[in-house]
C-alpha cells in the first residue's frame, strides 16, 4: 500500500509540474503589414500582429527595441493590434517584431517582418535571355541593371512566391533559372538597394511563359498583386491553426488536472481505507488482548479458590 500511495504521489507531482510547464508556453503572434511589405517612400503602412483571442496587449519592437504598445482590437475572431506608420521614410524601414501578453504570460515574438522603402533610387532595367517564351527544362537568366552604382540587387516574382531572391553587384547581376517548368510562369520584377531595407524604383514587368513539350499554351499563370505575398486570408488560416493548437494545449491541461485530481482522490481513498484497516486490526488486537487477559485473570481467580 505505501508503494502505491509513494507511486501515485510521484505521478501526480510529476502532473503537476507538466501543467505548471504548459501553461507557461503561449503561441507566437503573426506580424504582418498593409498594404504590402515593400512601401513606396512617404506612403502610409500599417502593422498589423494577431495573437490568440486572449491576448489583452500587444508590443511592436524595431530592431530590437520597444517601438510603440497597443491594445487590441476583436476582428469577428480575430484579435489584432494595428501599428500605424503615416509615412514611410528610410528611418522606419527595418525589422519589425511584435508580442503579446495574455494574463501575467507574454508570448515568444513573432517572426520578423522585413519592411522595405522603395522609389529611393533611380529605375532598373530587367530583361532574360534567351526570350521571355521558352520550353520546360530550358535554362533562363534574367538581367537586373541599373545605371548608377549599387550593391545589391532584388528579384521578385508577383503573386505568392515566397521571399525575394537577391544578388550582390555594382550596376548589373545575373538571376540564372532552371531548369524551368510551369511553375515558373509569371511576372517578374527587379529591385536595386544599397541595403536590404531601402529600395529604388521597381523596374518594368518582365513576363516569363514556360510552355510543356507539346503544349502550345503561352499563357501565364494568373496575375496577383505584390500583397498576395502576405495575404491576409492566409494569416488567418495560420492564426487560427495556432488558436486551435492553443485551444488543444488549453484541453491537454484540463485534461491533466482533471487526471490529477482524480488521482489525489485514489489517493486519499487508499489513506482512508488503510486508516481504516488499520483502526480495525488495532480493535481486534486490544479484543484479543482483552480476552487474554480475561482468561488469564479467570485462571488465576480459579487457583486461589482451590
């Protein structure tokens, strides 16, 4: 019995201290800006970071440091912060991370969001070789020049396309391709910098059309806009995947400290029983003690009356 009761103390201790654990541990917000993250020079943007529905501030941090704090708004299910910028200058260009708190727990920081100005420079010119029409499994490469001298070159291809490739050069830089397939279709444009948050002009749009062997179809793929790349429906959809993580993490604990009080009570059940069990072999040890000493005292009685 004291095995079992030692074992269950250990389990329950051990509960204990895996809740303890999980409740510390909140979902990392989601960062993101509109209209786009790439904004023309004085534009206006705006920041946007969306926790989980309890979160009750939000913090927005520029590299590194605390930039500006905010309570949230309640977006249908949805709870955001919004973080505006009235003009976008290379002073508020940069890496942008925010968090949020929820109770006494501040959450982990979100992913970096990289904020560019554009229109700083003069315009790139970009072209690929051998032609925008080509075969799958052919290579490409498109040129980005520009005429005065800087470091750094971007290419971005619209629509969601994840993040922009990038080159080091002085006034022109190679983005060799393949080989390509229909994936590749598209509208392309490039970028010069002399650093990674502060852009010139976008050059004109290049269009690329990758047909299959056999397939006569030239056309591109659908057009989308710039900001697809950080569309918001598909925040949304991440930003409640991790509410629904943090709405199972929620259950796991509930699930835990109902499991723990489940086995403090086997617990003290076991602690009742045995001081019951033990109460009723002390009473039947004083009987029996009793009774002995009864016969003990009647012999004794009977040896003197003889």
């Amino acid at each position: 019995m004291t095995s079992t009761l030692t074992a269950l103390l250990y389990l329950g201790l051990y509960l204990s201290r895996t809740i303890s654990t999980q409740k510390q541990i909140l979902s990392k917000p989601i960062i993101w800006a509109k209209p786009d993250f790439m904004i023309p020079k004085g534009m206006r943007v705006l920041i946007l970071c969306q926790g989980t529905p309890e979160a009750i501030e939000y913090q927005l941090y520029f590299e590194g440091h605390l930039s500006a704090q905010q309570s949230p708004k309640q977006l249908g299910r949805r709870n955001i912060a919004m973080f505006r910028i009235p003009a976008m200058t290379p002073l508020t260009a940069g890496q942008y991370k925010c968090i949020y708190r929820s109770k006494e727990l501040w959450s982990n920081p979100s992913d970096p969001l990289d904020l560019v100005v554009t229109e700083m420079y003069d315009t790139p010119t970009l072209s690929v070789h051998p032609g925008p029409e080509v075969t799958s499994g052919k290579n490409v490469t498109f040129y980005c020049r520009l005429g005065t001298a800087t470091n750094k070159f971007f290419l971005l291809k619209e629509g969601r396309s994840g993040r922009p490739q990038h080159r080091y050069g002085n006034t022109q830089v190679e983005f060799p391709m393949g080989p390509v397939t229909t994936a590749h279709r598209g509208t392309y444009r490039c970028f010069g910098s002399y650093n990674s948050h502060a852009w010139s002009f976008p050059s004109e749009p290049v269009k690329l059309l990758v047909t299959d062997v056999g397939d006569t179809s030239l056309a591109p793929t659908e057009h989308t806009s710039f900001s697809d790349l950080w569309d918001l429906d598909l925040l949304t959809t991440e930003a409640e995947f991790q509410q629904d993580l943090a709405l199972w993490d929620h259950t796991a604990q509930n699930l835990l400290r109902i499991g723990l009080a489940f086995l403090v009570l086997v617990a003290l059940m076991c602690l009742l029983a045995e001081d019951r069990l033990w109460r009723k072999r002390a009473q039947e040890k004083a009987n029996r003690t009793s009774s002995q000493e009864r016969r003990r005292r009647f012999r004794t009685q009977r040896r003197l009356d003889k």
